[in-house]
C-alpha cells in the first residue's frame, strides 16, 4: 500500500520568507511519480510538478524548488520569498508505474500574512 | 490550452436521491479519473477508467457509485442513493496514458451537498 505523509498541518509565514513543505512518501513500487498540486481557495487543484523516481535531480522554476531524496523518501517543495499569493493548500501526491490512481496527503495549509 | 471541465459547479441534493456528475475530459486524453475531497480533508481516489473499463477503483467506490462514458466526449459519476457522508467536493480527472506522461489534469470540480 501506498501512503504520503505532509506532517505539517499548516504553516504561517510573513511575506518574503521563505518556507519548506514536507513531504515523506512509502511505496513498495520501485517506479512511482512524485507530484505537488497546489489548491488554492478557489478550490481547483494546480499541477506544479511530477517527479519520477529514478530522477533524483533537484528541481528550479522561479521561486519554487523541490529536493528530492530517495534514501529518506522525502520530497520537499520550498518556496523562496513567499507572497501572499502563495497561500493555499499544497499537497504532495504519489503514483505507481502503472499510474492509475494519486495517492495524497493530507496537505498544508500556508498562510502568508503581508 | 484544454482543461477539464466539470457541470455543474454546485449541486444540491436531497437524501436519497440519485445525483449525476458531468465531466469533460481534454479530448485526446484517454484515461479518465474520478477523486473525492470531503471539506477540509485529503484527496482520495474513487476509480480510473480506460477503454470503456474500470482499471482501479477504491474501498470507497461501492455499489451505489457507478461512472459511464456515454458518447465521446463526457465522463459521468453516478451516485444512486446519497447519503449525507457523500457531500464533498467530487474531482474528474484524465491523462493522455498511464506511462510515461501521466500527468493528470483536474477539473475545477463540483460541490456536492446532501440535505
């Protein structure tokens, strides 16, 4: 069974700081795809990236990064200088080769306050 | 740039009642996911359907859940008799395949609400 862990409920920050989101995932599958999607409180759910396991390569797009690491199952999202545009839930996903179903976890609320 | 769209944003239903949710899947995609998110709790997977089949469905897709692809274009989740535990906001999903691109695309959802 599948399962990805966000341990932290919910974050707040002040605008400009920069903030890590955690993510631990367990899969017994040896290729899988990692995901964040990103619900803002419009309540649709973005797309932000997909990971697949054997690409272990740190990930940049503007102010957003991923540090993927197999040996601790994690995959963390940070965002550099928040904006209170930020402020949404983000969750982590997991997805098996045969990419059926995204198994979430059960998110983070972040908060960015000016 | 195709999306997935969903009707109708919000539906309102009594007990008991039979509810039907409308999606439109980006047109070349082939694989067609439905998920579930009660209010203020995590996505979870209800089925996938591809080839006119469910290939995966959860505990939580039971007998009153049935999905259909009825003509070329729409993707509909049928609830027969809900229940007040259904409420929730219900997700479509596609993808173009299952392998090495599959990114799935959600819809905006629908909000569904038992009285």
């Amino acid at each position: 069974a599948q399962k990805v862990t966000q341990a932290q409920t919910e974050i707040s920050v002040v605008e400009k700081e920069d903030v890590t989101l955690d993510c631990v995932y367990e899969t017994r599958d040896t290729t899988y795809y990692l995901f964040w999607y990103k619900q803002p409180p419009s309540g649709e759910l973005v797309f932000l990236i997909r990971r697949n396991s054997f690409d272990e390569q740190n990930e940049i797009s503007g102010r957003y990064s991923w540090n993927f690491q197999k040996s601790t199952s994690s995959f963390n999202f940070t965002i550099t200088a928040s904006q209170v545009v930020d402020s949404a839930v983000y969750f982590c996903a997991l997805t098996n080769n045969a990419g059926n179903m995204l198994t979430f976890g059960g998110g983070t609320r972040l908060m960015v306050k000016p | 740039e195709p999306e997935v769209t969903q009707t109708p944003s919000h539906q309102v239903t009594q007990m008991g009642q039979e509810v039907i949710l409308r999606c439109v899947p980006i047109s070349n995609h082939l694989y067609f996911y439905w998920y579930r998110q009660i209010l203020g709790q995590k996505v979870e997977f209800l089925v996938s359907f591809y080839n006119n089949e469910i290939s995966e469905k959860s505990e939580i897709f039971d007998d009153q859940f049935s999905v259909e692809r009825p003509d070329g274009s729409n993707f509909t989740l049928k609830i027969r008799s809900t229940k007040l535990e259904d409420s929730a906001m219900y997700f479509c999903a596609s993808s173009e395949d299952q392998l090495d691109y599959n990114e799935q695309f959600f819809g905006p959802g629908t909000r569904l609400t038992v009285l």
